[in-house]
C-alpha cells in the first residue's frame, strides 16, 4: 500500500494514530519485495543528502525476540478481528526494503553490557563513557550532547518518552551529569538548555512538594514560555500550537501499556507513546530552520527487566505506533532523516517451543497473552491497598494466579521490598509454562542489536556500525560542526 494517502493535513489534525500494522497489508507469505528507491522517490536516501530534521526512535532494551513476539502476536491480534496477518510497521519496512539496515554494537566503555545512560550517551556525544554517567568521560569530564550542537544551528529539539522524562535515554540527548541518578539536576538542565519538547512521565522531579531542593521547576517552566500541562486531556485539546510545551502525566514513570489499556482512568490521564509524539511533532514542525527529536519506548526495558511477557508485548506494540507516525510525517517531510533502533537488549526476552514437534506453541503464546490484563507491577502496587480477599480476585482475573492464603502471607513479608511482590508473583505465575516466552535474566544482554533508518543521509550507515557512529551520522546529515 502506498503512502500517498497520508496528507498533511491528516497527520498535522487530532486524530488518534493508526493502529500499528494498519498503514500496511501483509507484505511477507510469499509476496514480492519493492527495491527501495533513493532520493525522495522512496524512503531510502544516499549518503551525501541532507536533512532538516531528525526523528530518532528508541525501543529501550529491546531483544530481537521482544521484537518477534510482537508482529506475532498484532498479526493473531488482526486475524482475530478479521483484518488479516498484517504485520508490524517495522517489519513492513524491512520487507518492503524501505530502509537501511545495520547491526550495531552497544558496548559502554568499561563493559560489554551498556546501560542506558552509557547507550544514549555514546548516540549523543560520540564517545563511550562508563556506565551510569551522563555525556561524562570516564576521566570525569563533561562531553558536549547532541541538544547542544543542535541548538547551536538555530534547531529546535524535544524528548518523548514513557519514563521519567528525567531518565537515562531522554536525558542522554541533552543533559551531562556525573551520575543517571541526578534526576532533579538533569530536570532543570533541561528548563536551562531550553529543550523546546518535553513530554512522558516523572513529575515528582519538577514540583516542589517533591524535589529535594524544594524548587518548582513546573512554575519556572511557566514563566520562561513553556506551556505546562499534565492530563492527556490537555495534550489532546491543544488548539494552538504552543512554542514551549511541558507535559508529565504521572509521578514516576508512565503505567504500562497493557494496564493502561485495561484501565479507564488510567487512560483518561495518560496518553499513548504515539499521542505525545504527535503533540511533539506539531509543536517542533512549527520551527522553521527544523528539529531533532527523540522518543523512546522506555517501558519495554523495564518490562525486560520484570520478565512480564504481557506487558513486553504490548508496549512494544505502543512503540510500533511510532514508527507509523513517522512514516506520515516524512510522507510531506522528505527533509528528515529517521532513525528506529535500541540501545541494548534486556532480559533475553524469546518465544519457546512449546508440546511435542513445539505443536502447541502458537495456543499456548497467543492464549497466554490474551489472558494477560495487568503486568506485574501493576499488582505489586495493588498489593496492602485493596484487602486480601480483592487482591486475590484481581490476581486470579488479570493473570490467572489463584492465590492461598500462605503466599498472601509471603507476599505480606515482601512489602516493603522495591521489588519483591512483583517478582514473587511472576515465579510463582510461571511465563514460560503459561506464555511460552522465556528470558534468560533480569539484566541487559549484550548482543548486538537492530538499527534502520530512511531518508536522506540513511545511506551513512554501514551494515555493521558501533553506537558512536551514529552521532558522527546525525552530525553529518545536520550539518552540525
């Protein structure tokens, strides 16, 4: 299906975001696959072009199986309403060749394993640092991020995440901090670079009654021009595209997909990954000498973490979103350059074989998930607010976990750990026997990891590429010195 269709107009309005595999029918099963094309005929471009903009969207701690779990299960999700095996955005890109494929290395500088914050500093500034730091080297230097240059050419910038918008990935881009955990440093580095974008979650970092200074930074925001928002409501209902904008929908980071989508008030105050992206898109559109823009589906990490196979699916696919709104967004702005990637995999998150012959893995993945109505730590902060016998009933509904009254009594000593009921319940849930997935621990991995790209510079990436290359790419494409 061809992108044509998609006008400014349609993208620029309210409406929602197409479901992610929507824009596309089924390309693979057989089907030809389209040569991409260079120059604006196609989505490819050559490496000698040059971009206004960047679009650079992160699926934080994304494995290759997290990715394959979910274009599996939107393809069941889509036969089940009969709209076909369509596929996920980014596995339509890569069969229609659309983009430029790399495999890139995510080492920080002093491990194999790369946290985030090391990740999107060697994106932001070139150079590996040591895990932990910010855009700091591992002699103790601040290094200069991306925002910097970028602004520095008369560019506007924003952040999308579903984190704390004061976390590791969305701060990497702009900020340059000794240690990740500087979040109430890291957010008024922000008012005082003048981040044009800022939108996900952690509000406990920008108002007073919570940051340990007592400063309210949200009142600040205000009055530098920013305009400050925090239901999804108000993101929705913006009629005029403000010059500055300022949302954080929740305390910490944003609930996750999966318990957003069963959950109305929970809904009515946090938008989609896809949502705030949008809001992002018309604000920065709106600058005339262009824009880089960072989103991140930070939860997918988390939920690689926590080993939760429902919440890994599904905020993956609220990520997938992204990749559909960029595709309308470049449909009328050639000009930019787009970047979908990861900067480390987590938790070895893949589909087993399931029954004799691995017969019965289909039934056991697909009915596994469907079941699923609440990630695990969903429940944790259920747990010693709702009484005994309402937990109970929550947990037997939203995973099928009936609980005795000696693993209450367990869950009950476990309280008061970050942690501990959450893990506690998945052990006791058993992912691989009741989904099939399966991961290999609650750490990152260190494979090495997708990265693709359209438009124009696309072409600067090689097939094998280490994470510090690509901000020698985006300087180059933007023309940044």
């Amino acid at each position: 299906m061809s992108t044509d269709r998609l006008t400014r107009r349609g993208f620029l309005g309210t409406g929602a975001v197409a479901g992610a595999g929507l824009l596309w029918g089924s390309s693979l099963g057989g089907c030809s696959l389209v040569q991409a094309k260079d120059g604006h005929e196609g989505l490819h471009a050559g490496s000698e072009s040059q971009a206004k903009n960047v679009i650079f969207l992160v699926a934080d701690g994304m494995n290759t199986g997290t990715w394959s779990l979910a274009d599996y299960y939107l393809q069941h999700q889509n036969g089940s309403k009969n709209l076909g095996n369509r596929r996920t955005e980014w596995v339509h890109l890569y069969a229609e060749r659309l983009v430029n494929r790399a495999l890139m290395e995510t080492c920080s500088a002093n491990s194999l394993v790369t946290d985030s914050a090391a990740a999107g500093s060697a994106w932001a500034c070139g150079q590996r640092v040591n895990n932990g730091s910010l855009n700091y080297s591992p002699e103790g230097q601040p290094l200069t991020p991306l925002h910097d240059l970028v602004q520095k050419s008369g560019r506007a910038t924003g952040l999308v995440t579903t984190t704390r918008m004061s976390h590791a990935t969305p701060a990497s881009f702009a900020t340059s901090v000794p240690q990740r955990g500087m979040e109430d440093a890291i957010a008024a580095q922000y008012l005082d670079k003048g981040v044009e974008v800022l939108l996900g979650g952690g509000s406990r970092h920008f108002a007073a009654e919570s940051r340990a200074d007592g400063e309210d930074l949200f009142g600040k925001f205000r009055k530098a021009g920013y305009e400050v928002i925090g239901k999804r409501d108000e993101l929705l209902s913006v009629t005029e595209v403000p010059d500055r904008l300022l949302g954080t929908f929740w305390g910490t980071h944003l609930p996750y997909t999966i318990d957003r989508n069963h959950r109305e008030e929970v809904a009515r105050q946090v938008p989609t990954l896809a949502e705030m992206m949008r809001a992002a898109l018309k604000v920065l559109d709106s600058k005339p000498n262009g824009f880089l823009l960072q989103v991140e589906g930070g939860r997918v990490d988390h939920a690689g973490h926590g080993n939760d196979p429902g919440a890994i699916v599904h905020d993956q696919l609220a990520f997938d979103e992204c990749i559909a709104v960029a595709l309308e967004y470049t449909r009328d702005h050639p000009d930019t350059l787009v970047v979908v990637t990861t900067d480390h995999g987590c938790g070895g998150c893949q589909l087993n074989g399931m029954g004799a012959s691995y017969l019965d893995t289909d039934k056991t993945f697909f009915n596994g998930i469907d079941a699923l109505s609440s990630s695990f730590e969903y429940l944790r902060n259920q747990f010693g607010v709702l009484s005994r016998g309402e937990f109970k009933d929550l947990t037997e509904a939203s995973i099928q976990l009936v609980l005795t009254e000696d693993q209450l009594d367990v869950l009950d000593g476990l309280k008061s750990t970050n942690y501990g009921v959450s893990t506690q319940l998945r052990k006791w849930y058993d992912p691989i026997q009741r989904t099939g997935v399966n991961f290999t621990s609650t750490n990152h991995t260190g494979e090495f990891v997708e990265l693709s790209a359209w438009g124009p510079g696309s072409g600067n990436f090689n097939s094998f590429v280490t994470n510090t290359d690509v901000n020698a790419v985006v300087r180059r494409v933007l023309g940044l010195s």
